[in-house]
C-alpha cells in the first residue's frame, strides 16, 4: 500500500491545472517527497502522539437485534470512557432519500443513546446539521430518526442554528485559519462521530471524519457547505475532523452504500459496525473492510501525520479481523485504484431500508 | 379562533431578542431571520436594527473569520424602507455574482451563469440566486443583465421534469431530484400571477407533487408563500398543513418567519407584479 500522490488526488478532486505539465521538470519525484516530509501544516503541540489505538469490527447482520447490548459492548471494549460525561451524538443525515440508505440507521443511533447511558453519560443528545437540505426537521422526521429519538426519550440538535462558537484551527490544511462550530459540539465532553459506512464520488470514502462536516453550520458555510469545498475539500476534511475531535466513533457499516456515494449510491449489506477512538484509525480500519486501500485514500492518510494512528500495524484490533470481515464495495472509476482485492461476493439491496 | 397569520406572528414575536430575530428562539439576532421577520410583522425596530447590522460592503450576513457569508442580502434589502441602506444592498448584490467554474462532464453546468451564493467568492446555489432575483424584480427591475442572469442560473440548475434542489441537476449522469423547499425558493424568486413560463409551470408541478411528502415547517411555509405569490388556488391545504404545524413544538424563528410571511400582509412586500 502505498500513499497516493499529489497528482492522482488532484486528478480525482478536479483540480489538476494548466501548466502542470512545468512542475518538476527533471527533478523526478524526490523534491515532491521531500517539500512534502517537510510541510507540516499543524500544530505539533496541539496533538498529542496517537499511539496504539484499539479499535473493534464486530459482525452485526441486521438492525433489529440486541443493538443496545451490542453498542454498550463496543464501546467498552475500545476503552470508552463516558461515566459522567456530557455525550453528543453526531449521526449522517445530510439529506433524506427514502429509496437508499443515506443516514446512519436510526435504530442504530436510538441504541446507542441507550447503551451510552448505560455506560454512565451525564446528558446524550444527538445532533447534526444537514448539508444539503434547509428543512431539518423533515429530514429528522422522514428519515425515522424523530420517532426513534422520541422513544428513547433523547433531543435532537440541529446544527444549522444552534449558537456558534469560534474555534482556531491547529491544523492549516485549508486556508480558512478558523471555524465556527455550534456550541453544542464544542461544549460536548464527548463528541460520537457515527456515519454511515459509504463511497464518496469526490473523496473515495465518507467516514467518521468526513461526517464531521455535518457538525459546520450550514448558516454561514451554506447549503451544500460549498465553502469547505473551494477550501479544498479533502483539506477540509482533515481540518474540520481535527477540530471537532471526535473522541468515540461509531460505523453504521451493517448496510453501507457503494459505488456513486454519499448520495447516489447502491445499498450493500457489510454486516458490520466499527468501534474506535481514534477517527484516523476507525477510518483506517472501515475503508479495509470495504476493500479500500486507507492509505490511498488522502484525507485519511494525511490525518495519519499528526491527527491518528493510520499505521495499520499499530492499530489494535481487537475485534474481527477486518480484512477476513472486506466486503468489497464498488467505487467509480476515477476510485479504482483504491481496491484493495476482490473480497466476499455481495448482493445489492433492492430496498434500501430493509 | 386565531388565523394562522395571528398564531404564527405572535409565537414569531415571543421569539425576538430585543428589537431583532436570530435562528432559534432567544438566540442572538441575525439578519437573516431579522429581515424576514420585519417584513412578516411590519417591525420597525427589527428594520433599525437591520439597517445597523448592514456591513461595509453593502451586503447582509454572518462573518466567520475568512468567510463572508452574504446571503441574506436580498431579504434585507426587501425587508429595508427605501434608501441609501437598500441601494447600498442592491448595490452589493449587483458587483457580487457568485464565482464560475469550467464546464465540467462529471457536474454539467453553464458557467456563464453563475448565479449568487451562500458566500463571497464560492459557487452559485439555488436560493441565494431566487432571493437575489426577487430583490431585482422588485426594487431595481432595470438590472435586466443581473435578472436575465439569475433566471438563467435557475433554468440551468432546473431538475429534471422540473423543480429544484440546492442547485446540482446531475452528477456523474445521475439527476438528482427536486426539494420542497429549494423549489418554493426557486418559484418565490420567479413569480409572476398567471405565468405562462414553461420554467414556473414545471416548478408549480413538482411543488404540488413535493410538499405532501416533505412536510417540514420550512417547506410548508414557503410553498405557502409560492402558492400565494402565483395565486394558485390551492393554497388552502398548506393552511391547514401548517396549522397542524404550529399545534406542535414552536418550529425554528426562520421557518415561523416563513410562516407569517406566508400567511400574513407581509407577503405583499414579495410580490412583482409586472
């Protein structure tokens, strides 16, 4: 595996310019490598060194098991430490399509609200601010995720307005030197990035760190969050995730999606959930149990210099081996070079919600 | 028994903070929700407080270190009174279309209609153009260059079989449909009663189809609101849907701002009827 270099994510991010064809004339590809070694667009004391993190694949077949038990049991065995904790929870619903699987089930994030009180949260609510649709109450609705949050008796957030609060970036990834998060997030002891396991037809895959976009209010960034974009959009992930720091994740990979995600792509039963505190590590971890090379995927492997653990051989597994639990997702053309192998044969759901 | 303009309007009005409106009830106030609600309860204190919030520029919005967020530029120059404020605003609006990008196979567009965004120097988006549009139509209806532009930004960016999103019509040849509320923002910006534009039929038609399936606040409120500014018959059903609305948990201050907008006099201040 190795790291993908600046001009394949260029070509694959559309930006690859006129006049490319000046850089690096004659000098081969030592002076990239090097200038590269040597931009570290971080602050070194902002984070600390990731170390060994654990993180935990566990088979889960379908949404209507003992998911409590199941989530509760994740957690701890990570190392999740919530006891008297305020927790958030940062679910996908970046829009609402009901014929394919866009969200983090809700089933899911309900259990989870349990299991986490369980684990001795002082408060758990759940929150997110939908990137491409205003209306958010009719995403929480329509999506099931009101009726599911009101049976549990937890709070929703939505992101788009709750009161903003500055935040310096530690990492300068992007130009944008600063971002303006809801306070709920930044309040929050704990922040449970839980997204939805999926392809993405800009960034290759969308997990636990690309799904702290959600956590940016629309309000001052828009609906799409079109400002992250002409940052730079894998830039942009990798500095938005360093600044919300998602402590817990959590990956809805038990129906993901492929091929044209995070919207338009097809339901594909993984059979999964992804349990870690380290975003770079459970990212890591989630894109070998697509079939994906992390290492090729940039975001993931950039954060992998300062934000987490992506040296795979540090990471401890102490769950299901992930490769042995690969489904291997389809991913456009321009992601090909991603795939890791050809993995278990899989079926595609016809109902995206079953 | 109170209207909905009357119930609406009154919940809108527990919710200011001070003399202006932000997002959620009681929270710091904001020109967006601030125009909006001005125009909806005839507040002239929510317009003082408005024209104070006007920036340097001319324009309206939120600022976030590098991001200037101008979006609620046209609802501030529809909720302010005539003036150098308004045309400072209209000004704004007029030397800041949003930025173009190349023609691109994966994400088909027309760059030569870029359309107004979310904020300064990013890409066009659907309703920021519609509420650029309503404020040329109405307030400057000379700058044909800038109202040509945002109708064809939006004739651009229409769905196809009509109706808008956010302002994607396909990606990697996959068309991506319509949303309630994106389209009522398109139809609000292109109005005009009795039109015969195949762009407004189109939208009409994919309202009527969307609105029933995605009954959030917002979308209700400003489907209510294109209903009424295209005076189409049938705006009875959105008063009902939204008087059920309002039986529940008070909707965010936009969303209710929509809502007596939609439903009250203000609406008069949206209206082109040329």
């Amino acid at each position: 595996m190795k790291p993908m270099d600046r001009r394949t994510f260029l070509r694959r991010t559309g930006i690859v310019v006129a006049g490319s064809a000046a850089v690096g004339l004659g000098a081969g590809a030592a002076i990239p490598n090097l200038l590269h070694r040597f931009h570290r667009p971080w602050d070194d004391d902002a984070f600390a060194p990731p170390g060994r993190p654990k993180v935990l694949v566990a088979r889960v077949d379908s949404y209507d098991g003992d998911l409590e038990t199941t989530v509760e049991d994740g957690l701890r065995e990570v190392g999740a430490s919530l006891a008297g904790r305020s927790v958030l929870l940062k679910p996908n619903l970046v829009e609402y399509d009901p014929g394919t699987v866009i969200n983090t089930d809700p089933r899911l994030v309900a259990a989870t609200v349990l299991a986490v009180r369980r684990l001795g949260a002082s408060s758990v609510l759940v929150a997110e601010g939908p990137g491409h649709r205003r209306d958010t109450p009719f995403v929480v609705s329509a999506s099931g995720l009101g009726e599911r949050l009101g049976e549990v008796g937890a709070r929703f957030v939505d992101l788009n307005l709750a009161p903003v609060t500055r935040v310096p970036l530690h990492s300068r990834f992007t130009d944008l030197g600063e971002l303006w998060l809801p306070a709920p997030v930044v309040e929050a002891d704990v922040v449970i990035s839980m997204p939805k396991m999926k392809t993405h037809h800009w960034a290759g895959a969308t997990l636990s760190m690309k799904n702290c976009f959600g956590c940016v209010p629309g309000r001052i960034y828009g609906w799409p969050k079109n400002v992250l974009h002409w940052a730079g959009l894998q830039e942009a992930i990798v500095d938005v995730a360093s600044a919300v720091r998602p402590e817990l994740q959590i990956v809805d990979g038990i129906v993901g999606m492929e091929g044209n995600g995070p919207i338009d792509g097809t339901p594909v039963h993984a059979g999964v959930l992804v349990f870690g505190t380290d975003p770079v590590a459970t990212d890591s971890t989630a894109a070998l149990v697509m079939g994906l090379d992390p290492a090729g995927i940039w975001h993931v492997s950039e954060a992998g210099r300062f934000l987490g653990q992506s040296d795979l051989e540090q990471i401890v597994q102490v769950g299901e081996d992930p490769e042995r639990s690969m489904t291997s997702f389809d991913v456009l053309p321009v992601f090909q070079d991603l795939k890791t192998g050809s993995g278990d044969a899989h079926a595609g759901l016809g109902d995206a919600n079953a | 028994m109170s209207t909905l303009f009357e119930r609406s309007a009154e919940t809108l009005d527990r919710a200011r903070s001070g003399d202006a409106f932000g997002p959620t009830a009681g929270a710091e106030p904001e020109p967006e929700p601030t125009a909006l609600a001005a125009i909806a309860l005839d507040d002239d204190a929510a317009r003082r407080w408005l024209a104070g919030a006007q920036r340097s520029d001319g324009s309206f919005g939120l600022t976030a270190g590098p991001v200037e967020n101008d979006a609620a530029t046209g609802l501030a120059a529809l909720a302010l009174p005539p003036g150098a404020e308004r045309e400072r605003a209209l000004d704004h609006l007029v030397a800041t279309p949003a930025r173009t990008l190349p023609s691109d196979p994966v994400v088909p567009h027309d760059p030569n209609v870029p359309g107004w965004g979310w904020a300064l120097g990013t890409a066009g988006w659907v309703e920021p153009t519609a509420r650029a549009l309503l404020a040329f139509r109405r307030l400057r209806p000379d700058a044909t260059g800038q109202i040509d532009g945002a109708v064809g930004f939006l004739a651009d960016r229409e769905c196809v079989g009509g109706g808008w999103n956010f302002g994607s019509r396909s990606v990697y040849d996959v068309d991506l449909p319509p949303f309630g509320q994106t389209t009522a923002a398109g139809l609000i910006g292109l109005h005009a009663p009795a039109s015969n534009d195949e762009l407004v039929l189109r939208g009409i038609d994919a309202l009527r189809r969307l609105w029933p399936l995605e009954r959030g606040p917002l979308t209700l409120a400003m489907s209510l609101a294109a209903y009424r500014l295209l005076e189409l018959p049938e705006a009875d059903e959105l008063v009902g849907a939204l008087e059920r609305t309002l039986d529940g948990p008070a909707p965010d201050v936009i969303a209710l701002a929509w809502i007596a907008l939609a439903s009250g006099p203000g609406l008069s201040e949206l209206a082109v009827t040329a």
